[in-house]
C-alpha cells in the first residue's frame, strides 16, 4: 500500500519541504493521512490540541477517506496523481481531492519554531509585488478576512514568478487555474472556531506567529 508520505525522512523542523510537495503532488491512490511534523500540542497557544484533533484528525481524515472511495480501481483517477486529480477533476472527487492537497500543505507550512518572515527571492518577490513585506501582511490579511463563507486564501505565482494574492471558496485550489500556490490559511469556521470562536481575525493574527517561510520559500 502506497504511504501518504515517506514521514522518516523528515524527522525534525528542518526538513526537506520541497521534497515533501513534491510527494504530495505526486502521490497516487490509495491516500493515507499525512503524519504531522510536531507534536499535536506543539503549536499551542495558537492551536490547540483539540483544534488539531478535529481539524487534522476527523476533516482531513473524512476528505482522504472520501476521496479513496471515489479513485477506486478502474475509475477514471485510479493511476491519477493528486495533484493532476485537482487539475482535472470537477464535482465531489475535485472537493476531496483539493481538500487533501490543500490541508496537506497548510499543516506541513506551520511550526513551533518558523522562520518568521521570508528571506531570498521569495522576498525580493514580495517587495516588488506588494511593496514590503508589512504590505503584504496587510494586503494578505484583508483579503483573508474578507472572503465571505468557507474557503482558502492563497499566495500563488505564475510561470513568471509574478505573485498575488488569490481567494478561494470551499476547496479551490488555484492549481486547477494553471498558478502555483505558495503559501495558504484555511478561514473555514472548522480549522479556528475551537480556539477563536467567530473572530476570523483572531485566528488569522495566530497564523503568522506559526507560519514557516521556509516552506513558502523552498515552493517559490
């Protein structure tokens, strides 16, 4: 049976991330549950255990076990990669397909110890498509907190390596548009009403205390 991801090569917070995106894109059916990089209360205050047992341990669960009922043998994704299922599937498999991607890559993006803001050409990037890094922030967080209902906002690039700032409603991917995605928050209610209850901009202030550059990084 083919594993979520080959976890014992990625023991600590310095793991390679590019070579975990690059299995996730590349993973075939069966899927399983992706193994956390920290301890489930390692990201306390800003989330709680009882956030990641709900969050991680019953949404991503139900998604990855939707989706394997629906990529059963001699199905149309059956050999698909998830990443070439979210480009090219639609309906129900496109929704748990996305989400897997999707929460994968939000859970691997957070740390107990991040690196606090980008470095390199991810952040000459930043400067030249938001002005500052701080401008950014602002911009990012705004159109996070604006997304009406449940979905996902997005730091995505194109071939160019041209940045924006994208929002999606319930599982949209911006890989189903041909763009990159670089970094994201998950404003479903499920991933902070535990912890923040309503106040959306509460949990998006806890994100950028968790979120890790390198993993944006090492993905632009």
């Amino acid at each position: 049976m083919k594993k979520f991801l080959v976890w014992n090569l990625f023991a600590n917070f310095t793991s390679n991330f590019i070579t975990i995106m690059t299995t996730i894109n590349q993973l075939r059916a069966p899927f399983e549950m992706p193994a956390l990089p920290w301890a489930k209360d390692a990201l306390a205050p800003h989330i709680s255990t009882e956030t990641i047992d709900y969050h991680y341990g019953k949404h991503l669960q139900t998604y990855v076990n939707n989706l394997n009922g629906l990529v059963t043998a001699g199905s149309e994704f059956a050999e698909a990669s998830l990443e070439d299922i979210v480009r090219r599937a639609s309906g129900p498999t496109f929704n748990n397909a996305a989400q897997v991607w999707n929460h994968t890559l939000y859970f691997l993006q957070l740390s107990p110890a991040p690196l606090s803001r980008p470095t390199g050409r991810l952040a000459e990037a930043i400067d030249r498509d938001f002005g500052s890094f701080e401008g950014f922030v602002e911009k990012f967080t705004a159109s996070a907190l604006g997304l009406f209902g449940s979905g996902w906002t997005w730091l995505t690039a194109d071939g160019e390596g041209k940045l924006a700032i994208e929002n999606e409603s319930n599982a949209g991917n911006p890989l189903a548009k041909g763009r990159r995605p670089i970094m994201v928050i998950d404003v479903w209610e499920h991933a902070y009403y535990i912890d923040h209850r309503n106040a959306r901009a509460a949990s998006i202030g806890a994100f950028w205390k968790i979120i890790d550059w390198k993993v944006a990084q090492e993905r632009y």
